[in-house]
C-alpha cells in the first residue's frame, strides 16, 4: 500500500482524534483533495484513499462530511455492545460487569441533536457532491457508532433512554452514489443508523445495527442493491429495512429482532426480492407493502411474532392491531411463497380483544400469488412473564424457547380484501381460515386431517 494514500488518525498531523475525531477526518479528506488534483494521469489520477481508527474511543463533536471517491474508512472491531441493556440494569449492579460500554474502534456522536426537518445535520458522517460523475466506492468497514443517549420524548410510556430518539444519524448519503459498501460495522442508539438517498449498486453487509430507532432507510429511489448477512433490530418507532421506489433489491439471509415497527416496509418497491431471512417480532405488520409494489418475491423466509418479554418495553408497541397482518400487502403480481409463519402469544393479549388475528393480508391489488406458505398458530395458556429479577437476554430466550402451555390459535391465515381481485391461494389455510371473495380470486385449499 501505498503509505502517502493510508491516514492512521492516531498520527495525524492536525488535530486531537480522542477529542474530536471529526475535524481530523476532516483535516485528511482535506489533504487528500490537495494532493490528489489530477483527474486522469496514467490513466488514474485519483486513487482516493484509506482512513485507518486503531481501536479506542473517539469522540466526534464536528461533522464528518465526505465529498471524494474511493475513500475507505475502517477500523480494528465493530465493538458493538447492548447499551439498551446497561441503561435498563440498577447501578449498584453494573459495578460488577465486565464492561458497560461498546468497545472496539469507536466513535462517541456527541453532535446537538437535529430536528426532523434538519436530520442531516445529526448524522456522523454526511455524504455529498454534486455533479457527475456520481460519488463513487465509499467503504465504512468495522468500527462502531455509539449514539451514546437517547432522550425522553414525552410520551411516559418509558424512561428516556428506551425512547429511540435522539436526532442522531450513523451514515447519511444524500448524493446520488455508485458502489457503495458498509460492512462489518456497529451501530447503536442511534435515532437513525443509516440513511441513503438514490443508491445504485450498495452493499450493506454482515453488520451489527440495533437498539436505533430505525437500522437501514434507503429514500428517493434506487436500484440493484443487496441487504444481506445484518444482525439487526429498531426500535418500535422505526424500520429495520426501508426501501422506497425502489427496483432490484435483494434482502437475504439477515436476522432481525426485534422491535422494529415493521422489519420489512416497502413503498413503491418493484422486482425486488426477499428471501431465506429469520425476522422476530413482537407485533403485527412485520412486512409491510403500500403504495405500488408489484412483481416482488418473499420466499422461503422464517416469521414469527410472539409477545413482548421485558418488563421496561411491556407499554411500548407500533399502535397495529392484530387484524392489520403479520405481512400486510398493497400491490400487484406479488409472490409470497414457502413461508414459515409462525404466532404465538396469550388471547388476552390480541388488540382488540376477540380479533382473530390475521396472518397474511392482502389489502388491494391484482395478480398476487400465495402459495405453500406454512403457518403455525398457537395461544399462550400460561405466559410467564419477566421476573422482577430476570433481565432482558434470559427473559427473550425463554420466551423464545417456549414449548409447553401452548394450544392451537385460531386465525385468518390469508384475507383478500374486496378491493383485491384475481389473485390466488394455493395452499396456505383450510376452507375456514382463508377470508376472501372466491368469485373473483382463485383457491386451492390447504388439506386437514
């Protein structure tokens, strides 16, 4: 490599990195457009370069903005850590723990918050240039961005800092780019962990995103890209995933958490594809599609939706009851197939009380197509919920490892709104669990014993 072209921040010329690493990447991303002035030279000119964060924390008071190609900037951990569950432990018992904070290359937002309409200005890293060609091959690779609080947002549903709000961004790409990667990366209390507008050829892969309000928001439009291998989880606010008008992209092979208000929300989203991913929720509208989304695929993924296990988020949920869906679909020429959906949660919890809870529902269009989905409904008979002293990991894996005390739930497990027409159920509910009008849709019933 070479050593003109490789930043460590720790020697840097210019500024105190532990105090503000912002302005020192400011400071090289400023010395890099000095040197590297000559667009076509040998046919290069302008190889960009690698900002290296050795592991350690870095408070970041000045926003990092990024205006040049090819740039890499990476760290030696993505460090992340549950900061959710330090805030919500008693004091007196975090002076036994190992550590309390995330860890590995880590950068500290210590940014005023921003208001909705001015969001970018809360984000750690802001990305944008004009003209063309598109700002291209911007790399963020393993290290974490701590939001470090959230903030009380009036509601009292629960403390400040399980409010998922804070004004705070990770990665906010306002420009339209060109082969962008983010990898191997952490992010947590971030009211927003990444945001990107007009992406074509992104890979968001193998990360850490969770407790942010919402993990990945692809806005404007954009087209060819791939979300696969994240662990991640937002909060009951926000999104896991959001994609608007967009075409070509590939969901594959994440786990996610919850308690995202949906895991999956597409807006507009055309042939695009969703497939061998685990989503966990503890609400209905876990995959949401409205407006205009026609011709996706959400095949051969895991459902499930059970109930909230932790005593500090048992009043938060995303306001859905439980006829809206698990999967809740406007659109056309859809395919929904070999699904594993699974519920389970107590009677006395389905909102409103009595409600048979629907699993797939399509609420308007043409030519969708369910088949061979699998659906598994059972009812609590005797939830245990938390302990008084019983924290969150241990009471979600109970709650998730549940066998016993469980009887069959009766649902909808597909229901075709009149405004839907000429769409077909192959296989995914008996006679008595598909709701729809069957002079205008096809049915194959789901066989009983």
């Amino acid at each position: 490599m070479d050593g003109r072209n490789f930043y460590d921040v720790t020697k840097w010329k210019t500024g105190d990195p532990y105090q503000d690493i912002g302005a020192v990447m400011n400071s090289i991303i400023a010395d890099i457009k000095i040197r590297q002035t000559d667009s076509d030279e040998n046919e290069g000119g302008k190889p960009g370069a690698v900002i290296y964060l050795p592991v350690g924390d870095y408070r970041l008071a000045t926003q990092v903005v990024i205006d040049i190609s090819y740039l890499k900037i990476m760290g030696s951990g993505h460090g992340f850590t549950s900061s959710s569950i330090r805030f919500n432990t008693p004091e007196d018992e975090l002076e036994n723990w190992h550590e309390i904070w995330p860890g590995g290359s880590r950068i500290l937002v210590d940014l005023p918050a921003a208001s909705d309409e001015e969001e970018r200005s809360g984000a750690a890293f802001y990305v944008k240039r004009d003209g063309e060609p598109r700002i291209s091959s911007v790399e963020f690779e393993n290290f974490c961005i701590d939001g470090l609080h959230f903030v009380d947002d009036g509601t009292k549903k629960t403390s400040g800092e399980n409010t998922y709000k804070n004004g705070k961004t990770g990665i906010y790409v306002e420009s339209a780019q060109d082969s962008f990667r983010i990898t191997g990366m952490g992010f947590v209390y971030l009211e927003h962990g990444i945001v990107i507008y007009h992406a074509d050829a992104l890979a968001i892969h193998d990360n850490f995103i969770a407790e942010c309000g919402s993990c990945i928001e692809l806005r404007g439009w954009g087209q060819a890209s791939k979300i696969t291998d994240n662990l991640m989880g937002a909060g009951y606010k926000g999104y896991s995933i959001y994609a608007q008008n967009f075409g070509g992209l590939l969901i594959a092979t994440n786990n996610i958490f919850p308690r995202g208000m949906s895991s999956v929300h597409f807006e507009n989203v055309m042939r695009s594809t969703i497939t061998g991913n685990r989503f966990h929720s503890f609400y209905p509208g876990m995959l949401v599609f409205c407006g205009k989304c026609s011709d996706n695929m959400i095949a051969s993924n895991h459902f499930f939706r059970d109930y909230e296990p932790w005593k500090p988020m048992l009043a938060c949920d995303n306001g859905q009851d439980d006829g809206y869906g698990i999967l809740n679909v406007s659109g056309n020429y859809n395919s929904i197939m070999a699904n594993h959906i699974s519920e389970t949660v107590k009677k006395d919890d389905i909102k409103p009380k009595g409600t048979v809870p629907v699993i797939i529902h399509v609420v308007s269009g043409v030519g969708n197509f369910i088949s061979s989905n699998h659906i598994v409904a059972m009812a609590e008979t005797s939830v245990k919920r938390e302990k008084e002293d019983e924290g969150c990991y241990s009471a979600q894996v109970e709650a998730l490892l549940a066998s016993d005390s469980l009887a069959p739930l009766k649902v909808t497990t597909v229901l075709i709104e009149k405004e839907a027409r000429q769409n077909t159920v192959l296989d995914s509910g008996s006679e008595a669990e598909v709701v729809m009008d069957r002079t205008e849709n096809a049915f194959r019933a789901t066989p009983t014993v």
